[in-house]
C-alpha cells in the first residue's frame, strides 16, 4: 500500500471536551470529516482514524465503529507512537497526518501532498503549515513513513511526541522539507473547531453547500463574500496563539 491517511482523535480536548463528535449539520463532525476524505481513498490509499486508549475515547470508537470507519487504539500522549503503531499493520510509503479538528479539510488539498511526495523522491516532508496561507483548519502533513521511523527512534522531547511532526520541519538541515502555499494567503479565516463560535462557523458552511462537493477555492470565496460569517470566530485567531 502507498498511502496511509491518519486521522488524529480524542475526545478529552482541552478547549472544547467531545467536540470530535459536535454535530456539523447532522454528522458527528469525525464523520463528516471522514466523508469528505474518503473520496480519496482506492487501492494505493487507505484512511483510519488514531484514537487513544483512554476511557473516553470509548464514545468516539463506538461512533466509528457505527459508520464502518476503522480506527486504531494506542498511547494517548506520545502520538508519535501511537503513528507507528497504528501504520506497522500497512508499512505504507507515506503517512497523511490530519487533525480531527479540522472537518472541512479539502481532498485536494490532501491530494495535492500526495502528489508532491509521489513525484519529488527526495522530499522527505510536505505541508500546508509551514507557510501561513491556507485557512487554519485545512493543515496537511504529509511524511515518508522511513522518516517517521527514524524520528521515532531519536532522542525527543514530550512536546515532540506529542505532536509528531516538530523534530522534522524544524531540522531542514537533516531533512527535505516542501512548503504548499495556497494561491493567495487565506490565513485570516478559522475552519477548525475549537471553541463554539468555530463550529456555528463551520456549520454555516456546510449549509451553504449541502449535498454538493466543495473545496478549499469554494470556502474561502464563500467567506470572503460573507464577511459577517466570517466575523464570527475572527477574534479567536489572537486570543488562540496567546493560548
């Protein structure tokens, strides 16, 4: 298999407890996500969501369980392990690293990290957020599951582990690094989720769009034409980086 997307859940979230499975319209915002993802999937490409193996998460796991999604049970702190752990089953060429806080995460978007590590053999990792100039909620890493190992095995901090991906994109020196920039810079808008103006946001969008399919190019044209939607959770993007 070439590609394994993970998508990375939890239930005990600091800001906004149990908001993996706050309804956007009527989906639990993991599946809404999922749905969206998997149309990526095929036979190089398969999807699962990472959760943890606390309590907690029992809801989630029940919820996935319900909607057919696989899913894979580990450390809850050390997401890197837990990364590893999740994709040995696979031994994929690449890993596809989302957060289950960003529902509105585009397929192209994804595709588009795939196709950068498919065609530039030497890159060892490729993102949306090493450049601010997508909205925040459509983060996409994507990284050569031999890198990961690598990492995993190396001396690292808690905060490394915790969050996967810092040992690599902040050594450009030992490792390959390419930076996806969008277009024109979007980085003022909010499509994750993390307090409840976010998901009253989110859930407008998706409105806008019932049952049709939408991009990253049709959400940031929705917003910048509807600044008083858009105006919402716009103050939460300072009070966020004060967090």
């Amino acid at each position: 298999m070439e590609t394994l997307i993970i998508i990375q859940a939890r239930m005990n979230s600091k800001r906004l407890p149990g908001k993996v499975l706050l309804n956007i319209l009527d989906k639990p915002s993991i599946i809404y996500q999922v749905d969206r993802v998997k149309k990526l999937v095929d036979k190089k490409i398969k999807l699962l969501v990472a959760t943890t193996n606390n309590k907690k998460d029992d809801v989630l796991c029940d919820v996935l369980l319900k909607n057919n999604v696989p899913f894979y049970r580990g450390l809850e702190n050390d997401v890197l392990q837990r990364f590893v752990d999740c994709s040995k089953k696979y031994k994929p060429k690449f890993i596809i690293r989302l957060n289950a806080d960003c529902p509105l995460i585009c397929p192209k978007v994804i595709f588009d990290v795939i196709e950068i590590l498919r065609n530039k053999k030497d890159i060892d990792y490729a993102s949306t957020i090493l450049d601010e100039t997508f909205p925040l909620g459509m983060h996409v890493e994507g990284i050569k599951y031999e890198v990961l190992l690598k990492i995993n095995k190396s001396d690292l901090k808690d905060e490394e582990r915790e969050h996967v991906t810092p040992k690599i994109y902040r050594n450009p020196n030992t490792f390959k690094l390419f930076s996806l920039k969008n277009v024109k810079n979007y980085s003022r808008f909010r499509i994750t989720i993390d307090y409840k103006e976010d998901l009253e946001v989110i859930n407008k969008i998706a409105k806008h769009f019932l049952n049709k399919d939408f991009f990253c190019d049709d959400i940031t044209s929705f917003l910048s034409n509807n600044s008083k939607i858009s105006k919402i959770n716009s103050f939460l993007m300072k009070q966020q980086k004060l967090d």
